[in-house]
C-alpha cells in the first residue's frame, strides 16, 4: 500500500503538490454534489413532474403499450443478443459472470431504481417483474433454439422475423394509439433518434457507394450533397426547416414538427454516415474486390455481399459515435423547432405556478443530465466492447 | 531444479585482466501480474568484458538488460550500475541512463529528426553540449559506423542495417560505459545482418562493455568474452563460448542447442 | 444502365421540389433574391453602432464577426485545455489521471445543449449576483450578471495595434537571440521568461509613451462604468462551447500520444531525456501529426456549434437571421445566405487544415 502511494502520487516534491491540490478539488467536487443530491436538492419537481419529464402528455391510459414496447424489446434482447456460451475449463464461474454483468448493466440498473423510487407507484412495481421476467424468458428461448432439434432447423430468418415481431407489433401500436402531439419528453428524444437512425442507413449507405461510382455525374452530385451537408450546423438546418420547408412541399401537406425534424436529422446523418462508410469501403484491401471477380461475381453482388458487409463491421464503433451524437443532438429539435422534448419540458417545469422563480433549475436540469449521460455512456461503453470483440481498429 | 548459478567473471579470453564489476544484479525477480519474468538472477559483468545472452525466446533475456537501464522495473533485487543503484529515485534511473546506451530490435529512430538529429539528440539535450559540437560529434559517429553520407536523410529513407547503425551512433553519443544490445539483428533482412555485426564487433575490439542478446551464435562464438544461457527466467548456465557451445552441461542447454546448430 | 435510372429518379425529385417552390413564392408573393439585404434592419444591436435604420447587410456581417470571434477564442482555449487535460489523463499521478479522466468522460456524454442552457440560466443569470450585489474580486472586476467587466484601456485602436506588433517582434527577436547563445554555448536559457518578461516591458513603454489610461470598472447604479465588459451570454456560450470541445480534443490527443509507437519513449529514456523534453521532443510532434485531422474537424464543429448562440440570444450568425426574418425578410434567402456563409467558412477551413497536414506529413522513401 505504502509503495503504490509513493509510486502513483508522491514521487517527487512536484508530484506530491500535483497530488494536494487535485485531490483537493477533487474532494471538494465530490462533497458538493453529494450534498446536493442529498441534503439541499429539493427533489419534489422531479417528482411531481415525472411523466411529463419522460413521456410528455402521452395519455396516461395508453402508458402501458410504452411499458409492453420496453418488455418486448428486453426479451427480443435477450433472445438474440449475447456472445455464445464458452464451455469447459475456459467458462467464467458464476461469480465472475455476476461480476461482469453488474459493470455492463449496472448503471442502467441503479438508474431504473432512482426511477422507480421517484415514481413510486405499484405499476413502476409490476413493470421491474415485468422486464426481469422477459429477459429471464429471452434466455430461455435463446437456450431452447440450440437444444430443441426442430427449432434449431428453422431457417435464420423465419427464426428471427418471428422474434422481432414481438418489439415490432408493440411499437406499431404505440404509435398508431395517441396523437404525436401529446408525445413529449425522453420518449421522444429517443423516437427522433431511433426513427432517424434506421432511416438514414440506406440513404447514407447509398451516398457512400455513390461517391465512390465510376458515373462522374453520380459521384458529383453524391459528393456535392455531403459536403454540403456536413459544412452546415444542424441546428441552422433545423431552423430552417421549421420556416422554408414549406416552401418546398404542395400548399396541401403542412408536415407537424416531428416530421421536420426527422427529415433533417435523417438527411443530415447520412452524409456523415456516408463518410464514413466510405472511409470503411476504403479501408478493404482491393484483393477482396479482385477474388470476387475471379469468382465471376457481377460488381453489385460483390459489393453487396462481400465488400460492403467487412466494411460496416470494420466501422461500426464510427457508426456509434455517429448515433450517439444523434441522440444528443435530439435536444436542438426542441430549441428549434414547437417539440417539447426533455430538455425543454425541463426548462418548462421551472415556470409552474409551484415552483416559479426559486431557482429549481439546477435540480431539473440535472435530472436531465444524468438521463442524457447514462444513456451516451452506457452506448459509448457498449460500442467500446464490440470494438474490442471483433479486434477492430487493432492493427 | 537445477543449481542456482552465480555468473561471476572468473574466466575471460583475450588476455585481459578481470576488473571491477561494472554492472552488479544481486538475487532480481520481476513478475508480471501471475507470471514470473525473472526469478533471482545474479550477474556481474566486468569492465571491458563482452557477454552475450542466449536462450529460447520467453526465457526473460530481454527483460533482464531492459532492467538494467530501468526500462522495467524489478521488483525484488539489487541492480547496480557503475556504483549507482537503482531505486525509485528519478535522479538515480537518470545517471543510469546516461551511462547505459541501448540499441534495440526496431531500432526505434525518431523519424520526425533527420540521422544527423537522431545521433545529436542525447549530447545536446542531456550532455548540454552546444549545438555545433554535437553535430560534430554525430558526424564522427556516423562515420565510425561507415554512413557518414546520410547524415542529412530522414530514417525512413534508409534501408535496416543503415538505421540500425544509426543507432547504434545515437547509443554512442551519450559515451556510455555499458553498452546493451536488445536482438540487433533480429529484425534485419540477412543481408544486412553482417554489416551491423561488423559495427558490434569493432565496438568490442575497442574495448566497450557490452551485454548482447542475440541469436548469432557464431558472432557469440567470435566476440564473447562469457555465454550466458537463460530459460524460464533463470540462468541455466555460464562459460566461455567454446566451454558453453562445445560442452555445454545441463541438459537445457544441450536440447537448446542441438536446436540451433 | 442503373446509374442512368438514379440518375432520373433523383433528377425528378428534384423537379418536383424547385416546382413547389416555385408555385408556392409566386402565390406568397415573398420575394426570392438577396434584395432583402438593402433593407433597414428595423432592429438595434447593443453595444454596437448598429441602429434601426441601417441594412439588413450590416447586420449579418456584425453577426459574422460575432461568430467569429467566439470560435477563434473557443479553438484557441479548447485546443489549449485538452491538450492539457488529454496529457494528464496519461500522467503517472493517480490523481491527476483521475480527475482529467473524469473531466473528459462526464462532459464528454452531455449534449452540448444542456451545457449551455446551464451556464446560461444556472450560471450567469442565477448565479452571478444582480449589479447592486455585484462581486468586485480584488477590486479589479465587476461580476455580475449583466457581464463580466474587466479593466481595459482608453486610447487609439491602431495604435494599440501598432504597440502590440511592436512587443511581438520584440519577443521574436529576443527568442533568437536566446536560441543562438543557447547553441552556441549549449546552456540552458529560459527562453519563454526572458521573451515574457521583454513583451511586458515593452508594452507598458508603449502605453505610458502613448499615454493610454487603464479604467477600472467601477459599479454605478445601472451597470458597471469603466472598463469593458463582457457580455454575458457570449461568456456563456465560450464557457460552454471550450468545456465541451476540449473534452473531445482530450480524446483526440490521448488516442494520438498512444499511438506514438512504444518503442519511442524507450529511445528516449535510453538516451536519458527528461520528461519534458521527451515529451517536446519525441513524442508531441509525432503525436500531433497524427491528431491532426481530427484536431481540425473538432475546430470546425466548435465553429458550426457556435450556432446554438442563437438559442441564448447572442448576436451570432444565425440569431442575426432568426431576428431579420422575424422582422419581415424572407426566410428561405435569408437562411440560405447563412448556409452559404458557414459553408464557406467550413471549406476555408478544410483547405488550411489540409495544407498543414501536407507541410507536416512525415518524409516516407
């Protein structure tokens, strides 16, 4: 103990003034939030105003479709995701997979519990049984698939499209239920973001092999549109399709906020998904090109099924990146556009006739920090794990 | 288990006289989390004395000379280098340094400098010298190891052995006392290999204290002063090269051999 | 055969757009080109000599010069403190390692956004007492929060200029002249102290030659007099845009120190450089060609960022264009000229980057 002090913090006379003055701040930052969170935080408009903070004015009778959404997609989860069981000598014991699944999960898991314990309602309750036992069940139909015969002939894709039909038909329902209008808070950042996000996948995937085309029209036009794009600030984008995008469409089609901003945050990811893309195009040696054509594939199936699949996979923590920034940027749809996502519902709440004027707005805009952290940190950690999995990025 | 061997400098070729030990490793472990790198390795190495290391790769041959200038740190054991001791003591690692000049298997140029800024480095920076003298220095140096014409390239405009003998004057510069050799030609394409092995070998006709890891068994052969045969973190065996390579006693060292010869 | 059906579809697309567009100005009656610039901008600028009756033109190179003068200032500071934060996340000091380490990954995952609206609301309006209460920290600034005053000087701009240019070549010349000595004689010379010391000299010569007065701000009943003063939200906005943009520029400079080959550090510890120099010397200049690029897009998204400016009301770029159209310009040239104008911006910057990346590419065979 007395050698890593002298090694890690006190090796010569700077070191040790280094190490007082920031451990110093460091306690002292370290004393004042816990005394915030603690002691001086008056958590009371947090918990007056939770529904509004995550769902907007969703109705409160359709809460439970939101709930069969999370359910459904927890077991598809489970059912899908997970590396393979390592068997033998080499399998982690109980205790070290316990481990492992507390730092994997566990902020999401103490942050689920400063939920619950702000709601405190029975149904928060019922909802913690319900996701616990979905995954419990994921893992059962994922064990049933290698050890039932019948189900392990299905081919992957019946097996698959089944799964996900669970999430699917949940979602559908959501939002076919209420009026997006009532939508608002945590619900719909996450909705901008995730609609946003599958839909510029073709689109960007499509711009990168258009840059890269032999047609010199294609690629002008292609690399034209990316610069541009990626040369303008979001939030300029943004604002302007609050105002001109009406110009743009028939006098019929007055498109709501949500529309907007999807529109913009898809055009606008894609380029940048492009670039990246093609930067993973240009990463695969030209040898496996030359292989498929040896093998007397046309060039579209070549690059469809041989270069463009390495090429995602070589640059799948970019695309993470990339999303999570999305997710984050999901706040300007509300400072630009009528959305009252989290961040604004935050700024809102201030204003109620109970808590105008006391200065709340630290409590609500910490709460919105963290939700916004936790969520970009746990993505950044997952994305950090996959790139560790496939060995990506390590030459 | 075999015997703990003490390799003192007790027998030495060429006539020379054994002096004060230079370099001085007294019972030095090193551990890597689980595993043992180097388990109580004793070695005394005379002035003016060559030693050259052999043995299978993992047996700990580069960790104990990366010991010697502090590249690693050992964790039980003393190690004294020219009456200076190794500890935790910054001052102390530094004066070692100074006295120490290591060649490595990647050569490790710095290849933002030009070769001539490569080799003037060490005088300018740690000897203070002035900015003139220690180009003439380096100019001196790379003449000795026959690239004087380079001295304006960039590194990587050069082929292995000419950046490895960039080195070796970078190594020079300093004026060391003990020179280390961390598998010079380990990297080199076998054309190159005899032209670094000539610099080594002129080196130690000179005179210079060098410990080299190698696998060059007939450099060992040629230059050696005492073959030291290490395995598993121990040294198995000592001996001059002819007692080492033509009778060699532990059995690990004669399956080692019959390998490589 | 394919491309050509692309080709036509995205052709058509764009058809379709231009023809709404087109039907919908003519029913609007707004009108389409940049004649909206020559008109009176209807709106004042505080703190500049911007009045209500001059053009929209005027107004929007005000709002560029704003959005440039808080991104040169967010580039300098924020490649300055990652830089710094982003060394001392690989120092061998537990706590220093520590609290960079925290530094970077808390602001690291929070949306830009939320930063500002705190800095803006927590910061400056809730924190930063009213002008009455205003704090005088060592009787030098005036904080509060209709800005932060600071002392500033009463004279000649140019001249200001000129003595400014004076302490620079000064300092360049003494550099030199320290540099030289120090080869030739191979002593250390404490170049940054001597060529520090020489700018102040020289500039407080200057100022007392030209007669220029120092102000203190000095509170008054409606703000502060004397000195200048800092306007709030472009603290607030510099304060947040440099805390964000370092924590990523940590990142970038982190990643490149690592990617400095091991085997560098060791030649430099065998030939027993010191830290510092080993760090200036060996390690920094390869790592800095390798963050290059990215050290370049992140100065680009600060620029591009500076943007959210418009949310807490400073006068930047875009502001400058919400505020005219809501006073009667037509919106799409007006956002369109804004585009424009961050476009050029963006490619201008790409360029330079480009051409020091090239100066500074290492010499392959």
């Amino acid at each position: 103990m007395r050698t890593w002090l002298r090694r890690n913090l006190f090796r010569t006379w700077w070191d040790a003034l280094l190490t007082i003055v920031f451990s110093g701040v460091a306690l002292w930052a370290m004393w004042s939030v816990f005394r915030f969170v603690v002691f001086t935080g008056r958590w009371e408009i947090i918990d007056v105003n939770l529904t509004l903070l995550l769902v907007g004015r969703f109705p409160k009778d359709s809460l439970w479709l939101l709930y069969g959404v999370v359910t459904a997609t927890a077991f598809w989860g489970a059912a899908v995701l997970g590396g393979g069981e390592v068997a033998g000598a080499l399998a982690p014991s109980r205790a070290e997979r316990l481990m492992l699944a507390v730092r994997r999960f566990g902020l999401l898991v103490a942050v689920g519990f400063v939920l619950v314990a702000l709601a405190g309602v029975q149904e928060s309750i019922w909802f913690v049984v319900a996701i616990v036992a979905a995954l419990a069940l994921g893992r059962q139909v994922k064990k049933w698939r290698r050890k039932i015969t019948a189900l392990r002939q299905l081919p992957a894709v019946i097996w698959h499209g089944v799964l996900a039909l669970a999430p699917v038909v949940m979602m559908v329902l959501t939002i076919r239920s209420a009026d997006m209008r009532l939508w608002g808070g945590f619900l719909i950042n996450f909705y901008l973001a995730f609609l946003s996000i599958l839909l510029c996948f073709p689109l960007g995937i499509l711009l990168a092999l258009g840059r890269r085309s032999s047609l010199p029209m294609v690629r002008l036009v292609c690399a034209i549109y990316i610069e541009a794009v990626r040369g303008a600030p979001l939030f300029v984008l943004l604002l302007l399709s609050g105002v001109a995008l009406n110009f743009f469409l028939p006098p019929q089609i007055d498109p709501g906020p949500v529309f907007r901003s999807v529109t913009v945050f898809t055009l606008f990811t894609a380029a940048y998904l492009a670039e990246i893309v093609r930067g993973g195009l240009q990463s695969i040696p030209k040898g496996q090109t030359e292989a498929g054509r040896a093998l007397g594939l046309p060039t579209l199936k070549i690059i469809f099924l041989v270069t463009l699949p390495q090429a995602l996979r070589n640059v799948i923590p970019a695309q993470i990146g990339q999303f999570i920034s999305l997710f984050k940027d999901t706040t300007l749809a509300g400072a630009a556009l009528s959305i009252v996502e989290m961040l604004k519902i935050s700024q809102a709440i201030t204003k109620q006739d109970a808590f105008l004027g006391r200065g709340y707005i630290y409590e609500v805009l910490a709460f919105a920090g963290l939700l916004f952290w936790v969520g970009s940190f746990v993505m950044s950690k997952e994305s950090q794990r996959v790139e560790k999995k496939l060995g990506v990025g390590q030459r | 288990m075999s015997e703990h061997v003490n390799a003192d400098a007790t027998q030495m070729s060429g006539g020379r006289t054994a002096s004060e030990a230079i370099v001085v490793m007294e019972g030095v472990h090193k551990k890597y989390k689980k595993f043992s790198a180097l388990k109580g390795v004793d070695l005394k190495v005379a002035k003016q004395e060559v030693v050259v290391i052999i043995g299978p790769s993992g047996s700990g041959k580069s960790t104990l000379i990366r010991c010697i200038n502090r590249l690693e740190e050992h964790d039980e054991g003393r190690i004294i280098v020219d009456g200076i001791e190794l500890t935790l003591d910054i001052r102390n690692i530094e004066e070692v340094r100074k006295e120490t000049g290591m060649v490595f298997q990647n050569f490790n140029l710095f290849p933002h400098l030009t070769v001539l800024s490569n080799v003037a480095i060490g005088p300018r920076q740690v000897r203070k010298m002035s900015k003139a003298k220690s180009e003439e220095l380096a100019r001196e140096l790379l003449t000795r190891v026959k690239i004087p014409e380079q001295a304006v390239k960039f590194p990587a405009q050069l082929s292995g052995g000419q950046q490895q003998r960039v080195a070796i004057a970078r190594a020079l510069a300093m004026k060391p006392k003990v020179m280390l050799f961390d598998e010079p030609t380990s990297a080199l394409d076998p054309e190159m290999i005899n032209e670094v092995l000539d610099v080594i070998k002129e080196l130690a006709k000179d005179g210079m204290t060098m410990i080299v890891v190698t696998h060059e068994m007939g450099f060992a052969r040629e230059v050696a002063d005492r073959v030291v045969f290490m395995s598993d973190g121990e040294i198995v065996e000592v001996g001059t090269p002819s007692e080492l390579f033509d009778h060699p006693k532990d059995p690990r060292t004669q399956k080692f051999l019959s390998q490589i010869l | 055969m394919l491309q050509f059906f692309i080709l036509l579809s995205v052709a058509s697309v764009l058809y379709w757009l231009w023809n709404n567009y087109r039907l919908n100005v003519a029913q609007s009656k707004i009108p389409t080109n940049f004649q909206f610039l020559d008109n009176p901008s209807s709106f004042s600028l505080p703190g500049n000599a911007l009045d209500q009756s001059a053009p929209v033109r005027r107004a929007f190179v005000q709002g560029l010069l704003n959005t440039l003068r808080v991104s040169i200032a967010g580039i300098l500071l924020a490649l300055l403190i990652g830089t710094l934060v982003g060394i001392g996340r690989l120092s061998k000091n537990f706590a220093v390692r520590t609290v960079s380490g925290t530094y970077v990954e808390i602001l690291r995952n929070l949306p830009l956004l939320l930063l500002l609206t705190f800095m803006n609301l927590a910061v400056v309006l809730k924190l930063f007492p009213r002008i009455e209460s205003a704090w005088v920290p060592l009787e030098l600034f005036v904080i509060s929060n209709r800005g932060i005053a600071i002392p500033w000087f009463v004279g000649s701009g140019t001249t200001l200029l000129i003595i400014l240019g004076c302490c620079i070549a000064a300092m360049i010349l003494v550099s030199s002249c320290c540099k030289v000595y120090s080869n030739r004689t191979g002593k250390k010379v404490r170049t940054i102290l001597i060529s520090g010391a020489v700018f102040i000299v020289v500039m407080v010569a200057g100022w007392s030659l030209f007669g220029f007065n120092l102000t203190l701000p000095v509170v008054n009943e409606r703000g502060s007099l004397g000195g200048i003063r800092i306007d709030p939200s472009y603290f607030a906005l510099l304060v947040s845009l440099v805390l964000y943009t370092s924590s990523h520029v940590a990142e970038i400079v982190r990643g490149s120190i690592l990617a400095v080959p091991k085997g560098q550090g060791e030649a430099a510890d065998a030939i027993a450089l010191e830290p510092i120099k080993k760090m200036q010397l060996v390690i920094l200049p390869q790592a800095f060609r390798v963050a290059m690029p990215a050290l370049g897009n992140q100065s680009l998204n600060l620029i591009k960022n500076s943007s959210l400016g418009a949310a807490i009301s400073y006068f930047e770029l875009t502001q400058i264009a919400q505020i005219t159209v809501g006073n009667g310009s037509p919106a799409v040239p007006a956002f369109t000229l804004t585009l424009i104008v961050y476009l050029a911006i963006s490619l201008m910057s790409s360029l330079i980057i480009n051409i020091v990346n090239r100066r500074l590419a290492l010499v392959e065979r």
